[in-house]
C-alpha cells in the first residue's frame, strides 16, 4: 500500500485558523515528523535537550533537534499531536509533514488505499479529546 496524502489545517496556536500543509500518512511510522521549513511556517518549535536518532527515512539515519506540537483539523476537530523537526531533505517532496501511526491511532484514521484518503470517524474524533 502506498502512502496517503491530504491536504489539512495544521496550527501551533491556539485558536488560529492554520495553516493548510499536505501530510503523508504513514502506517509503517511510529512517530510523526515535520520539514524543517513548514515548522518555520508553523512557530513554536521547541528545541530538544538531546538530538533524538531516528532510522529509515532519509538516507536511512537522520536527527531531530526540535519538535513541535501541533494541532491538525480533522473534520471540525482540532487534533493535538507533536512530530519532530527534521531537514526538508529527509521527506518526500510530495508533503510538508508525516504523520504516523501514534497520531493515526489516537484519532482513529485509517487509511483506504483503494479511494487514496483518510477515513475518519466523528464519534471517534468526538472521543478522542475528552480525558479518560
């Protein structure tokens, strides 16, 4: 299967309206990771203590000195999640951000390989931001 992109409002303040980024949604990817130049767009990034290693994007081993949390529009819900800040160079010029399977699975999207989208699920969004 063949990754899923989407056009989406992502924001990093509050009660902002976002900003419209093109996310990959990744089944193989624990961890969600942003270009370096759409978290320039974004702000708040947030620099780490240590760079954290990671493996297999990229030329197969690459670093993320920052992070940023984000909020991504899911039908009418904002959805909180963090990715780590790497070099434009480590994803595909096709999207902004990749958003894996930690985000995908707290919010319920699943992927239709078949239709090329996200599918979501409003009673799962509705959920998912309430603290249980």
């Amino acid at each position: 299967m063949g990754d899923i992109i989407e056009r989406l409002r992502v924001r990093t303040i509050p009660r902002g309206g976002g900003r419209p980024l093109r996310l990959c949604f990744d089944t193989g990817s624990l961890h969600s990771f942003v270009k370096a130049s759409a978290a320039a767009r974004l702000g708040n990034v947030l620099e780490l203590g240590e760079p954290q290693s990671f493996g297999g994007l990229g030329d197969g081993h690459f670093a993320a000195r920052e992070i940023v949390h984000f909020e991504a529009r899911l039908l009418d819900f904002w959805c909180p999640h963090y990715a780590y800040v790497v070099d434009d160079r480590v994803l595909g010029d096709d999207y902004d951000m990749l958003a894996g399977h930690g985000f995908m699975q707290g919010f319920d999207v699943r992927c239709d390989p078949r239709k090329r989208r996200i599918v979501l699920n409003r009673s799962s969004l509705r959920l998912a931001q309430t603290v249980r």
